[in-house]
C-alpha cells in the first residue's frame, strides 16, 4: 500500500514507524565521533566486569575480553548488538544468556508519595557493610566481593552501592549496585544500570527490593541520566513484576556471557530434578558440579541415587544408606534417643511418659513450665512449648496423640534454639533457630501479618516453610492477651510461634565460627553415642558463645539447605564420594574449634 493512499490514515503510518523503531532497536555505535577512550569499555564491579559491548566495533577485540575473565568471576557483556553473530564466533566458550532486559524512562519517573517503614535506604558505609553484602550475595547464589575492592578500586561516583538497614536491629537485609554509564564510558553510553538486587530471606519487612530500586533510579535521575537498564532472568517471574510496577518496559537488549562453572545452569538448560524439595536439590546439584551421575528415584518424596568411582549410594536427602536402621530408629523415638545419649555424657532435661492429671500435676509443680510433644515425629508437629497449667498440658498430650500413641511431657528449658550438623561426626554448621514472628504496620491485623509473612517465608524456601495458624499461635496470643483479629501496634515485634522448626514459619542464623567449643562437644559426642553419620542435633542453649546447654533431639534427616555460607552440601557429598573431594577442601568445625 502506498504512503499516500487515501484510504489509510497518515497515524497508521506514523504508529507502524515507531513500532517498527522499538521493536529493531539495537545498542548505536558512536562511529565518527568516538574517540579513544569512548571505545573499548568496561567496568570492574567486583563479582566480575561489566563489558559495554556497544562501544566494541571489532567483535575480535569483544571475544579476547571475555575470555579474559577470571576464574572466580562473573563478566556480563550487555548491549551486545549482534548476539548471535558473537555466540557463533566462539559457541564453545560463550552464550546468549537467557534474560531479558528492562528499561525505566528516568525523564517521566515518580518517586513514590510515601517511604517504606522499618527500615533505612543508605549507600555503603563501612566494612561490616561490605562483609554483609557478601552474605547476601551467597544466600542468593551470587558472586561475593573481595571486600578491599571496596575501598580500594571502587569510584563512587560510578558505582553506587546501597544498602537498607532494619532500624530497630541495624540487620542489613538489602543491597544493590547502580552503574553511570557515562562515567564509566566516558560519554560513551548515557544511561546507568542496576545490578545485583538482593533482599534476605530474613527480611522483616516488605517492600525492601522496591526502596532500593526506587533510591537508585533518583540518585541517577539526580544525574540527569536519561534511562537506568536491568537484566533479569526471563522465569524470575516476581522480579519481572516488581520492575513492571516501578514502570520498567522491555527493551530488545542482549547479554552474553562466558561459559564457565557459576554459569553452568544457564546454558546447561534445565536440571531434570525441578520437582526435587531445596534440601536434595541443594545436594544433587553439588553431586552433578563433581560430575557424579545422579539419578532420580522418587522427585516427590526426595529419593535419589548417586554413583561415582564404582560406588552407588541411595538417598532420601541427607539420609544415606550409610546411616543404619539401628541409628534411625534410636532418632525416632525421643525417648529412647534421650537415655543413649544421656549415658554418653550430653546433658538432657527432665523428662516423663505422658500419664495421668496427677502425674502431670507433680511434674508441674517440680519445673513449672513443660513441654508436650510426640515421642515419635519430626518437623515440629505436635509440639506445645510453654504450658503452665493441666488443662494445657492435657489438651496438649491430645494433640500430639495424632502424631504418636506415646507422647512425652519434658522439662521446659528456656533459651535458644541451636542446631548443629554433624557430618562424618565433625560439626560442619551450627545456626540458631528462631520461631516466626511479625512485626506489626499499625495498620494490619495480626492474621493479616502472619498470613503474609507466611508468603514470605514459602517463597524464600520452595514451598517448605509455612506458618500454620493452629493452637500453639493461639497460646502465644493469649500469653500477650492478643487475639488474630487485633492490629498489632507499629514496629511490635510478636513471636506466633514457639517452636522453631524451619517447617513452621522459623528462620536460620548462621553462628558457626562463634559456637563454643563444649557445645560442639556435646553434639559430636551424642553423634557417636547414636552411631550416626549424619544428623543434626538440637541444643537448648543459653546464648552458643557458652558452654551452658540441654539437648533436645537428634535428626537423621537434617536439611542441609539454608546454612550458607557453611559447605554443608559439599562435606555431606565428601562423606559419600571421598574420591571426589575437590582441592582445597574448606575447613570444618571440629572439637578443637570454638
């Protein structure tokens, strides 16, 4: 149809023009003008280099760059032009890493009318700040800094890097990083990026990745920078929708990067164990990076095989053929795993056979406050922490009477919950476990605030961790004289739970280098008093730089997932394969550690 044809309007034209425009966009090279030091860039952030492919017009010169990458390193070159032209110079050493890329118009931006509470937007300050960042890009499977990049090699005026401070606890619980591209280009390239958007999983508040999303684009917007660019993975779904409400549109911009180990899930294509729990994923994953074949029993029930060197190994998790049935049944009945033990040396709280309202009546007065729970279970059902009276106790021994027929009332010992995992009986983590809670909005009700944290909590952990509304919330209200339907003050922070299995809403806190030496002690002793492997093991403990404890239970199934930084993945897969063990082996807490 011709241009001038009176029979379609001129705006169809201009419509067809711009759609045209947008959607074959590519990175502009700055042929005639470009000088020297406009070509040829990249950026050093840290994790890795930051490659602006639109300033390289020899692709030569763009392919030597990347193979230059260092071994623990994540290079991104963006803006690649003609990816697949670049891919198919080198298809054995790079690929079209599988994002997309979202653009934010700075020049029609709007900051947001109110500011998130709870928490503190503010750039990076001090070291214990850098080594938090670190801990944030572990959990999430990112890249960690050296931390005298830092302050030795980093140009605040190129990179910005913020963090958001819990106000209440100092805790940082978000971190990103914003690149000028004007700086970094010199005048090359006039837009800024976000990179490495992390929030923790121990966030207590929402709305983190947003604030520092949003703190970025005005501190660029600030600069006059005209756009700031993201690159997301294309299934990162919840990521995706937050960039599309600030207003970030998709924009036809490509990135490739190395093939190398860190990103051997992005061009291997998808692992055949996506059904798999995070606690064998976590260990078949490790097991596939040795190159151990790996074959998938059961994905719904966590049964896998492992076979390496002429040996076969069958698992459900971290339970391994290795550990004996003698050894399971011993961890399965509480009782029984309270007398072993107790032999061996490991202190342990008093403890009854549930029986009548007078035998519950004179262990009550004895110690005042008790535990119920199941002599057979795990995952914290059917446990009631704190009962101070016989009607609980009694309605207790009910409820836990579903899970087992023996049910076992226990001293109740008060203080924090640690667990260690002891493998091939040297502790190799030791983190403390902390009931779910909520921290109040002014403006939610407290069903409303565990309904969410809830959210919160599956989708940091596959699905795994999920706060029940169920009697034992119920006992932790009425000992506040609150009820689900009240609205929590602003910044009260209200524990709903009382035991704190990850199962149940709970959150894990890494305190490996710091647990004393007699606590590790006592969980290697009672390992071997059990004659398990592998297991983790409950202490009670008053703080775990003392030496002051009770056990509580041993596990012969403990998740190995949620410990980062600890190895624990890798020294389970140690156990099994020694063969495999890769050079240097990272140290682990053994009883001359403390």
């Amino acid at each position: 149809m011709a241009e001038n044809d009176p029979s379609r309007p001129k705006g169809a034209f201009d419509h067809r023009l711009k759609r045209m425009r947008e959607h074959g966009l590519k990175p502009e090279f700055r042929l005639e003008e470009e000088t020297e030091a406009q070509k040829n860039r990249y950026i050093n952030c840290g994790w890795g280099r930051l490659v602006f492919a639109n300033t390289y017009q020899d692709m030569d010169k763009l392919i030597e760059v990347l193979r230059n990458e260092r071994p623990d390193r994540r290079d991104i070159a963006f803006y690649v032009r003609d990816p697949h032209v670049l891919v198919g110079s080198a298809p054995q050493e790079l690929f079209l890493d599988p994002s997309h890329t979202f653009r934010l118009n700075l020049a029609t931006y709007r900051p947001a009318r109110s500011r998130r509470k709870g928490f503190t937007v503010r750039r990076l300050s001090s070291r214990s700040d850098a080594e938090a960042i670190n801990e944030l890009y572990i959990r999430r499977g990112m890249v960690p800094v050296p931390p005298e990049f830092f302050w030795s090699e980093l140009d605040p005026r190129t990179t910005t890097i913020l963090v958001a401070e819990e106000d209440d606890t100092g805790s940082i619980v978000g971190t990103a990083m914003g690149i000028d591209h004007s700086r970094a280009t010199s005048g090359a390239d006039q837009g800024s990026s976000l990179w490495c958007l992390a929030v923790s999983p121990q966030a207590r508040f929402p709305g983190v990745g947003e604030a520092l999303a949003r703190r970025l684009a005005e501190v660029f917007k600030g600069k006059g920078l005209p756009h700031m660019d993201l690159s997301v993975l294309h299934d990162n779904d919840l990521a995706i929708g937050l960039y599309e409400k600030l207003g970030f549109e998709r924009v036809p911009f490509f990135t490739v990067k190395r093939k190398n180990t860190i990103n051997e899930a992005l061009f291997a294509g998808p692992a055949l164990e996506d059904k798999l729990n995070p606690y064998a994923t976590i260990i078949v994953n490790e097991a596939r990076r040795r190159g151990i074949q790996t074959e998938i029993l059961d994905a719904e029930g966590g049964f896998f095989r492992l076979s390496y060197g002429g040996r076969s190994v069958a698992c459900r998790e971290s339970l391994s053929e290795f550990t004996s049935a003698v050894a399971m049944s011993i961890c399965d009945d509480k009782a029984t795993t309270r007398r072993i033990v107790e032999r061996a040396g490991v202190e342990v709280p008093d403890q009854i056979l549930a029986g009548g309202a007078d035998d519950i009546a004179l262990f009550l007065e004895k110690h005042g406050s008790v535990v119920v729970k199941p002599a057979r279970g795990e995952q914290g059902k059917g446990i009631a922490i704190g009962l101070t009276s016989v009607s609980q106790v009694m309605d207790a021994i009910d409820v836990a009477r579903t899970f087992s027929n023996d049910v076992l009332v226990e001293e109740c010992v008060s203080g924090q919950d640690l667990r260690l995992v002891v493998i091939d009986y040297k502790v190799v983590a030791a983190a403390l476990r902390k009931p779910a809670e909520v921290t109040g909005n002014g403006k939610a009700t407290i069903r409303e605030l565990i309904e969410t944290q809830s959210r919160r909590r599956s989708a940091a952990t596959g699905g795994e961790s999920t706060i029940v509304i169920d009697d034992e919330v119920d006992r932790c209200l009425d000992a506040h004289d609150l009820a689900l339907d009240d609205i929590l003050p602003q910044g009260q922070v209200l524990a709903v739970r009382r035991t704190a299995n990850l199962h149940t809403g709970g959150t894990i806190h890494d305190v490996t280098g710091e647990t004393h030496h007699a606590l590790i002690d006592a969980a290697i002793r009672a390992a071997r008093a059990i004659e398990i492997p592998v297991t983790g093991i409950d202490l009670m403990v008053k703080d775990p730089r003392q030496p002051e404890y009770r056990f509580i239970e041993a596990n012969e199934r403990p998740g190995l997932a949620n410990h980062e930084p600890q190895p624990t993945a890798e020294r389970f897969v140690d156990f099994l394969f020694p063969l495999s063990v890769p050079q240097p082996v990272r140290t682990t807490l053994s009883r001359a550690g403390s």
